[in-house]
C-alpha cells in the first residue's frame, strides 16, 4: 500500500479543486464541474450546512462500537475495515444487532467489495471516509460541524474496547485526527493550506474559507460529562474551576459549540429524554452512572420532554438484584432536572468567549432557562442541530439570532417538516440546515425505491448548476440513493437532489441559504457584549419587605449583582419595588430574575420624577424564572416592578433586576 497520498493517473493537477496526489486505489467522487466560489450578488455566502455530524466517533466509546476510519495514512483497505470481532460473518458484532434487529451477522469485508456496509441501517459501520465527504462538498456543502463524541457508561458497559473510558481524553484524540485529516488531505493539493477541508475557529475565517469554494469544518462536543461534571446521588462530581478549565481546553482545542448534557442528567443540566426500549436501556445506564433513574413531572407549559422510555430492554439484567426500572405517569412528560447552578455557570462561560450553545438533548426545563438567559442578555448563540428540542421552542430560537438544522429525515418528512417551520424562516430571513448525525448511531434515510413515479435520475446537476454528479462508485461497489438509501456520506448531494423532487424548489433554496444564517449566528455571538446594568448597585426602595432574623430581605438585595440574595415583599398583593438609577437614562430592557415566589401579574413601570408613572411593559401570565420585558426607548430615573397578582402564596421575590438602555 502507499503511504499516504501519492500520484494518481487520473489526477490532472490542472484545476484546483482537481488534487495533484491521491492515494491508489481510493475511492470515486463521480462528481464533474468546478465547486462555486464567492458570493451572490447580495455579498452573501452560500452553500448547505451540515449542523451536526461524527467524523471521528470510530475513536469513541472505546475505539470499537463504530468500524472503520474516515481516511488512513496506509489506504482505503487499511481505513474501510471491519471491527475485528466482526468476522467471518458478524457473529459478535453485538451493538450491530442490538441496533439493527436480527442476528447482526454480515459480511464485514469493506474495501473493496461492500456487500453489507455501508447501508442506512448499520450504525457500526463507517459513513465518513473523507472522500465521501469530498463529494457532499463537491455538491454544494460548504459547513460541516463536526461534533467530538462519546459516552463513558456506553464504553464501560461495551464488550469490546482498545483503550480507556474518560470522556475527555476522547475528545481530544478526536480533535487531534480531525487536525491530522486536514493534513491529509493538504498533502494532495501540495502542502499546507492547500486542501478544500479547513477547520475554522471564527466566522470570518469560515466566510474566507468558504467565498474559496472550499469546507468550512466546524469543531464542537457531544458528551454525557463534559468537564468530568457528572453527578452521583445529586451530588456534583465537578465545581466552577473545573468548567472553567475545561472551557478553556475546548476553546483552545478549536471548539466553538457544544453541548452541556447528553442522555444522562448531570451536574450540569437534565436530558430530554429517549423513548421506547432504547429509553430504558439509557435509563438504566444512567442509574449505573449516577445512582438516580430519571425522574419526571407535569410539564408547565406546551413544551415536553419525549415519552420516556418504557419498553422492555436486555439492559435491565445489568441493574442489582432487587433493583427496577420505575414506572411513569403518561401525563408526566417533563423532567424535573432543569438547568443547574454549575449548569448556568457554564452557560455564561460559553457567552463570555464567543462560544455557541446546543441545546438538543436538553430538558424542557433547562432549555426554558437558557433561553430566558440568552434572552436577558440578548445572546444569539444558541443552535438546534438534529430537531431534538421541542419545536414549540423554534420562534424563540429565531428571535434570538440562533440557527435550526433538521435531522436528516427522509426526503418526505423532511419535506413536510421544513414547510411547517417555512413561514418562521421567512419572517426572520434565515435559512435552513440539516444534521446527518453520521456515525451517530441514529439511522438515515431509507430507499424510496426504484419503482417510485419521481426517483431521483443520474447524472443530475447541483444546486448551484455548476457541478454534475453521477452514481457515487467506490471499489467494485456503486450506491444509487433510490436502490441504497442515504447510506454514506458521498450520498448527501443525492439525498438533496430526492429533497427536491419531494419537497420542491423552495426548500432546497432555503438549505442553500444555510451557510450565511448559520455564520450569521456564530458572528453575532462573537461579537456579542455584555450590556451594562445600568440597576447595579444603585438605591432600591419597596413597598414592603420580608422580615427574618436570619437574613435581610432588603430592596438593595435585588440590586447587588449577587443572584445569592434577594428581596422578598409581605405576602399579599399590590406590591412593588422601586429603583434610582441617579440620573435619567434611556431604557428599552429590564430583566426579572425570580426566586420562586414571583409575579403572575405584574407592571413595569417608568418615571423621571418618582411620583408619574407610565406604564412600559406588562403582563397576566407570568410564569417566574427569568423574565424580559422589552419596550421602545424610554427616559426614565426611575424603574418599579408593580406586582397585581402573586403566582404563589408566599409575596413577591426577585434575586436580581436588570435595566439597560438601547
């Protein structure tokens, strides 16, 4: 074999997208017509976003549960390999099985025949070889997230491993493969630099990449204890140093996104939950993780958790004798794990450098705080990667700035879907993305058929009408998306000609328009700045205040900058807490920080004079948390919360209150 990428007889060299070197054999890309460069005539990038994929994960929850690798110094025969274990005929591939049904048995001989794998349905095969992701980049993508991943329990619990558990050693190995395939790849184009795959670690840098024509490759995290902040018994197994060290580490690894909780609850946030038998083995996974089972409640509002998972599953042999899963209420859809404090911490430690926010995989009840956060402080960089966040949640996202990507759904559904949310991303003028999810362990889009009245024809052109892309071939095996479904990468272009034929024109364009909403968002969050609270520290006055031998319930508690302390009225109605801002300012924003005796209905109220008020903001259905009041520009000294209604029996309890001005 050659070692790495060497002169191929069909390499020209002659146009830049064409590599001087390519490893012999290797894959086909079966893609003809220069890539697209620039911008369109509004100065804005295009190109499809891949908001949430796996390049690395073969390297995760013990380097054996995903087989193969994405590209290999050696050769396509060294790197398309099956697991060990799988062979002769897929007797031990056990996750393959539990995954897929049957008896997992296949043949596990990749290159160069792939009789068996890839296919939609295998998620322990590799769908990421790097010249498969060419031919998605060749087709018109021009971002891709690629999300470090892993999952301790699922590698503790796994039969088969090649090294140790930690999470974050994972992670770093992962990093430091994708940096390694960029190298790879710019070795075929003649030297550093020189590759379509770039990693970016700014939205300039991204828009740079991409006006080349080249592939903006996005680093971010996908991990059930980012930070070593997993909990034990309720017990938080991380503190502040430990998130700030960590943050730190990601940032300078090059991540810019990531998410706080993934299938288990932790120290830092609840998960939203998984469904079905699938549920009930992560449910029993978390119990050996953490010692708590899941635990839920009735949802406050119209967002909800899914269905927790409730069917059957072999992993309920590995829990201690005596020990069951617990049964659920139906109407108890919510988790009551929320948003921790060392949760929020590193939530506003991800706004505090630039970073983006997921929160897929996030309980209604955190995902509600960070979004009253984000709101607060009027923080774009919130991301929905892969449609696991409740979609009653999508306006809120968009009013943020933040950026939606749909699961990669077959082309009906994804379809249906992407029209429900049109009128959303028309109002806020944004575009769309997907999340493949490969090497997710998930499932892709299965055939259509052959037979069916619309099947997508080869060659077909791309979107953008400069490429022409035929059958993708990869040893002596050829995929065709209507026969194979949306079994590799290399099919993603296919799949978006299917989108097409399916769901119309008008979809695809507003794919085509993810690549500027998606660096939209990423730079709005790098350039997002604090507002100046223009409430700290200034004098509080209230019409009551709690008494207790204890502690000081004073008006100033809710102007300290300290959310540890509060002020708290008598407990009755028509209350109100005033404050002097010492001179007359522009103010446009408050924010109430609750404790949980808060307001239902309640005023925001504005004076230059303390003795005439005007109404600015108001509302019958507060709900407590974290409350925005938004309202036109308006001079005031002074600022009062006029509760009318408690929503509780207790008084009227704000930790902090927040004014600020344009």
């Amino acid at each position: 074999m050659t070692l790495g990428p060497a002169p191929s007889s069909a390499a020209a060299g002659t146009d830049w997208w064409t590599p001087g070197a390519r490893p012999s054999p290797d894959s086909g890309i079966n893609v003809t017509g220069e890539p697209f460069k620039g911008t369109n005539s509004a100065g804005e990038v295009r190109g499809f976003v891949d908001a949430h994929n796996h390049i690395m994960a073969n390297e995760a929850f013990g380097g054996r549960l995903i087989c193969g690798r994405p590209f290999a110094e050696t050769g396509i025969a060294d790197a398309l390999k099956d697991c060990p274990e799988h062979y002769p005929d897929g007797s031990l591939a056990i996750f393959d099985y539990i995954t897929k049904g049957g008896d997992g048995r296949h043949d596990p001989v990749g290159w160069p025949t792939f009789e068996d794998w890839p296919a939609y349905d295998s998620m322990t095969h590799q769908q990421n070889y790097y010249a498969w992701i060419e031919r998605a980049w060749r087709g018109g993508q021009r971002i891709l997230v690629n999300d470090l991943v892993t999952n301790g329990v699922i590698c503790s619990v796994y039969f088969f491993k090649d090294r140790g558990c930690d999470e974050m050693t994972s992670i770093r190995l992962q990093a430091r493969l994708t940096y390694a395939m960029q190298d790879y790849i710019d070795r075929q184009y003649g030297g550093t630099g020189k590759g379509w795959f770039r990693i970016v670690t700014d939205s300039a840098q991204a828009r740079e990449v991409i006006e080349q024509g080249k592939l903006a490759v996005v680093l971010g995290v996908e991990t059930s204890e980012p930070f070593g902040c997993k909990q034990v018994l309720d017990i938080a197994q991380c503190d502040k140093d430990d998130i700030d060290a960590g943050l730190d580490e990601l940032y300078d690894l090059g991540v810019r996104s990531m998410f706080l909780c993934h299938k288990f609850d932790n120290a830092l946030c609840g998960v939203r939950f998984d469904e079905g038998g699938l549920g009930t083995a992560i449910n029993v996974g978390q119990f050996l993780s953490t010692g708590t089972f899941w635990k839920t409640e009735k949802c406050a509002g119209p967002q909800k958790d899914n269905p927790i998972g409730g069917a059957p599953s072999g992993a309920e042999e590995d829990l201690p004798p005596g020990t069951e899963v617990p049964e659920y209420d139906e109407d108890a859809r919510c988790n009551v794990r929320g948003l921790t404090g060392l949760g929020e911490y590193a939530v506003r430690g991800l706004m505090q450098r630039g970073m983006m926010l997921e929160i897929d995989h996030m309980s209604v009840k955190a995902t509600g705080r960070v979004l009253d956060i984000f709101e607060a402080e009027q923080y774009p960089g919130v991301l929905s990667s892969h449609s696991w966040m409740d979609l009653n949640w999508t306006e809120r996202v968009y009013s943020l700035g933040g950026f939606v990507a749909q699961y990669m759904n077959g082309s009906e559904k994804f379809s249906t879907e992407a029209k429900r949310t049109d009128a959303l991303r028309d109002k806020y003028g944004v575009g769309y993305g997907y999340g493949t999810d490969m090497n997710g362990v998930g499932g892709w889009p299965a055939p259509r058929g052959t037979g069916t009245s619309n099947p997508v024809k080869y060659p077909f052109t791309s979107v953008d009408g400069g490429a022409v892309l035929d059958r993708q071939t990869t040893g002596r095996r050829t995929w065709d998306l209507n026969a194979d479904g949306a079994a590799h990468y290399g099919l993603v272009p296919d799949w978006i000609e299917d989108i097409r034929l399916v769901g119309g024109q008008d979809v695809v364009d507003d794919l085509f328009r993810g690549a500027e909403s998606y660096l939209g968002t990423w730079g709005a969050s790098e350039s997002h700045r604090a507002g100046v609270n223009l409430a700290k520290g200034r004098s509080a006055t209230a019409s009551s205040s709690e008494s207790n031998p204890f502690t000081s319930y004073a008006p100033g508690r809710a102007v300290d900058g300290d959310t540890g302390t509060r002020w708290a009225s008598d407990w009755s109605d028509d209350q109100w807490l005033r404050v002097d801002l010492g001179s007359t300012r522009t103010v446009q924003r408050v924010t109430l920080d609750w404790e949980r005796a808060y307001g239902a209905s309640y005023r925001v109220e504005l004076s230059t004079d303390g003795t005439a008020w005007q109404t600015a903001w108001s509302t019958t259905s507060g709900d407590g948390g974290l409350d925005t009041a938004r309202f036109s520009a308006t001079p005031a000294r002074y600022v009062r919360v006029h509760g009318l209604d408690r929503g509780t029996d207790w008084g009227y309890s704000l930790r902090e209150v927040g004014v600020y001005g344009g």
